[in-house]
C-alpha cells in the first residue's frame, strides 16, 4: 500500500489555527480602534499577515522541515510579523512603531504560544506514561 499524499491532517490543522489567530489579530486590532469587526475590515487588516504566514511555513518547512513544531515556530513567527508588515506597508496600510511592537508581541504569544502549550502538553502525556510504567513496574 502506497503512502498518501499531501499534508497530514495535524498540518492542516495548524494551519487553520496559525490563519485564525491572524484573523483574531486583526479583530482585535480593528474593535481596540473602534473600527468595527465587519468581514471586509478584518480581511483588510489580515491579508498582508496571511500571507506573510504562508510565506513564513515555507521558509519554516525549508530551514527545519516542520513548521508545526516548535523548532519552526520563531521563523513563522518572525516572517509572518516583518514580512506583513512590510506587505501592508508596500500596499499603502499605514505603520507606527507602536502597531510594530505590538504585531511583533501579539503575533508572538499567537503563533508560538499555541506551539508552546502543544509541546508542554505532549511532554507533559509522555512524561506521566514513563512515571506510570515506572511505577508500575516497581510494584
């Protein structure tokens, strides 16, 4: 039997909560403006970032070949952050070092802190399961 092709499904997976929390990111941004959370306002916002995030897993995909995990996890980040930035820029969005600093943190805690808590979680499993083996076997 031949192996399927394409991404597995715990990649595309990531992929849709990398690209929701853009979507959050944006929101956010949009209603601590009081500009409104319309589908178009959000998308306006977002856009530059989603594609700064695809960009950011390929390069991520080609530097550690696993953007999911934690190793890939700065490169996203920082790609999705500078390179949109510079996206909504280069398209005529304004800028302000605030809004940057912020895109940077935000997008920081986003990106890599669901990564961190996957990674605090699988360990946390595993580590329990060699406990209980040990303990069990010490019986």
């Amino acid at each position: 039997m031949s192996e399927p092709t394409g991404p597995r499904p715990v990649v595309i997976v990531a992929l849709v909560v990398d690209l929701a929390f853009v979507l959050l990111f944006a929101t956010i941004g949009r209603l601590s403006h009081e500009e409104g959370a319309s589908v178009t306002g959000v998308l306006g916002v977002a856009w530059p970032f989603a594609v700064a995030l695809l960009v950011g897993w390929l390069v991520a995909h080609r530097r550690s070949g696993w953007p999911v995990r934690m190793p890939g996890s700065a490169t996203v980040w920082l790609v999705t952050a500078v390179l949109g930035l510079v996206l909504r820029v280069a398209t005529g969005g304004g800028f302000a070092w605030s809004f940057g600093v912020v895109t940077l943190v935000v997008l920081g805690l986003f990106l890599v802190g669901w990564r961190c808590a996957v990674e605090v979680l699988r360990f946390a499993g595993t580590g329990l399961a060699r406990w209980a083996d040990r303990a069990a076997s010490h019986r």
